[in-house]
C-alpha cells in the first residue's frame, strides 16, 4: 500500500493565493498608466506648467498704463494734461487716417480729437472694457488740467487680499478640468485601445464580470487622486500662496466624487467607440461644452440668464463651484450639498447606462 503521506515535487510547492478579479485589473490598470510617460506628463506636469504660466502673468504688479491715442490738431491744453496723467501713455497721432489705423488695430485704446466747439471728442469702442477705462481717466485728466475741482476731498486706501487674484481663482477650476480631462482621456483612450488589439474579447473568457472590469478603472482613478490634486493644490499654495480656507477633508471629499463621476462619463464615452478616432470626437463632443461654459477661465456668471439653467446643470460647473467655495471662501461640505449631489448623479447614471451597453467587440 503506498504511503499516503508521500508527496511529488508538485504537491509540495506552495499554492499562490489567487487574488481577486478586481484586485488584478486594478494593477494593469496602474501598470498601464506609469508606463506612458505622455499619460504621466498630461497628468502631473501639464498643469503645473500651465499654472506657473498663468500666475505669473496674471501676478501682482502695478497696473499698466493705458496707450491713449492725440491727435495733432488737439486742444494744446488736453494734450500736456494726458501726458502728466498716471496710468496713461500718450501717443502722438498725425491725422484721422492714423487715428483710425491705431483704433482698428487695438494700437491704442482711445482716440483725443478736436470737436467744433474747442473742446474735445473722444473716439472708442464702448465694447472693449480698456477703452472705457481710458475714456474716464482721460476726461478726468482733461477736466483737471482745464481748472476743474473735486468740491469732496477723498482718500484712497488700496487693499491686496489672497483669494481676490486670478491665480487664485484659476487654481481651483485647473484643478477641476485636470480631474475632468484624467478621467475621460484616459479611460476612455485605454478601453478603445484594448478593443481595437482584440484584448477585450480574450478577456471574455476569463472569470471576470462586466462589471469587475469597469470598475477597476474607477478605482485605479482613486490610486493617482491624491498624488494629483496634492501637486496641484501644494504647487499653487507653495508657489503662488493661493489660499486654502477650508478643510482639506472637505476638498478631499469633493475630489474623490469628482474624479469618480468624470471617471463614468469616460467609461460611457468608449462602451461602444471601435477607434481611436471615434473616442477623440466623443471625449471632444462631451469636454467641449464644459471646456467654455463651466468656469474654469473666467466666471460662468458671464453667459445669459437663459444659459445658466444649462451651465449650472453641467458637472464640471458643480466641481469647480465647490472648489472654489472650500478653497477661497471657507464654505464647508454640508454647504456643498448641492454640487455634490449633482456629481453624484453624473456618476451612477453614466455608469449605469456604459454598464448596460458596453461591447467587448
């Protein structure tokens, strides 16, 4: 009888415990990422760049003086009163001709003519808000150097507080758009790669769900969330002194579903996209919108009142108004309850609708 306790070769090695389903794809997941220096590069370096960029041409600097365009059959008077006045720079004009030239090619912001009456008319595009700053400070120069005076005496008493300037605007909307460009390219762009190598239908015959495999994309977003928002956020306090008036575990709340809902509309952009191509006009198509509307450059509050129910319904909007508020005003999450319960919607919907209609093929 043999003895039941011998054991082959095979038999004695130890078993390596299979991890999860979930727990591998992950791991390619990340593996994938750190394995394109161009995904690396999009994802960390390019905002910080642009952020450096931005701050320092939008820091803090004496304000620039206003080219203020004379011509040379002006009033004597009006002409030496703009040429002592602060924030203007006066530039000689010969005749209408010139004076036309420099308006049309925004050489100078206003015109100084002579009118019929001796005294003087001014020409400027109301539309261009430096024109009608140059219009008050030049008539306010012209007025003086006539005799005029103020009959109330003021002072002026200039403030400089962190949270006012366009960096510090800025910050937090770069932020936003970082998580919304992150989560759609990069999903998407790897899921379309994979079904046009033919890796997904290999992956049909392996024990794993529909389901495990969308999931793993969410959850390799969680694995970079904090290494990308703590450059961003680090760089802009250390660097530019943006603000940070709120919790961090308030901004960290508002990032992590962010991240997770620009991360499902990534998986719904290439559920069903067979090329490249057909990924890049979809991403486009659904970044584009947020790109001008949500106020990541400039305040959303510019667009009509009849755009506003459109802008404010966008997630990115929603993002970014949170961000701002934590950062810059103090605001805290339970405050935030209305953008993040957007966000939230934004993320199971597309998730729900990519888990129903997603090809391997």
């Amino acid at each position: 009888m043999p003895d039941s306790t011998a054991r082959g070769p095979a038999a004695a090695r130890p078993r390596t415990p299979v991890r999860p389903a979930i727990v591998e794809l992950t791991l390619v997941r990340l593996r994938e990422f750190w394995r394109e220096p161009e995904a690396v590069f999009w994802v960390f370096a390019f905002p910080l760049l642009l952020a450096l960029g931005l701050g320092i041409a939008f820091r803090n600097r004496p304000p620039e003086s206003i080219r203020v365009g004379v011509l040379a059959t002006a009033p004597e008077g009006a002409a030496a009163a703009l040429a002592k006045a602060p924030g203007i720079a006066v530039e000689p004009l010969a005749d209408d001709g010139a004076a036309a030239r420099a308006l049309r090619n925004a050489d100078v912001a206003l015109v100084v003519a002579p009118n019929a009456s001796g005294g003087v008319e001014y020409h400027f595009d109301p539309s261009r808000p430096d024109a009608r700053t140059a219009r008050l400070l030049a008539d306010d120069a012209i007025q003086r150097g006539a005799g005029r005076a103020d009959p109330l005496a003021v002072e002026e008493h200039t403030v400089s507080e962190r949270g006012s300037r366009y960096i510090d605007f800025f910050v937090p909307g770069m932020l936003g758009l970082n998580l919304m460009g992150s989560g759609v390219w990069s999903i998407a762009f790897a899921i379309v790669t994979a079904r046009k190598q033919k890796l997904l239908k290999r992956l049909i015959a392996t024990p794993m769900s529909r389901g495990q495999y969308l999931a793993s994309f969410l959850l390799s977003r969680l694995a970079f969330l904090v290494l990308e928002v703590g450059a961003l956020v680090g760089f802009g306090m250390l660097v530019f002194d943006v603000p940070m008036r709120g919790s961090l575990a308030a901004l960290a709340v508002v990032c992590l579903v962010a991240a997770l809902t620009f991360s499902a509309l990534g998986l719904l952009v290439a559920s069903r996209a067979r090329t490249v191509e057909a990924v890049s006009g979809l991403a486009n198509l659904v970044m584009l919108p947020m790109w001008i509307f949500s106020g990541v450059f400039f305040s959303a509050a510019n667009f009509p009142d009849a755009l506003q129910p459109f802008v404010q319904a966008l997630p990115l909007t929603a993002a970014v108004d949170a961000l701002r508020a934590i950062m810059l005003r103090g605001a805290t999450l339970s405050s935030q309850a209305g953008e993040v319960g957007l966000l939230l919607l934004w993320l199971v919907v597309p998730f729900v609708v990519a888990l129903r209609i997603f090809r391997w093929r």
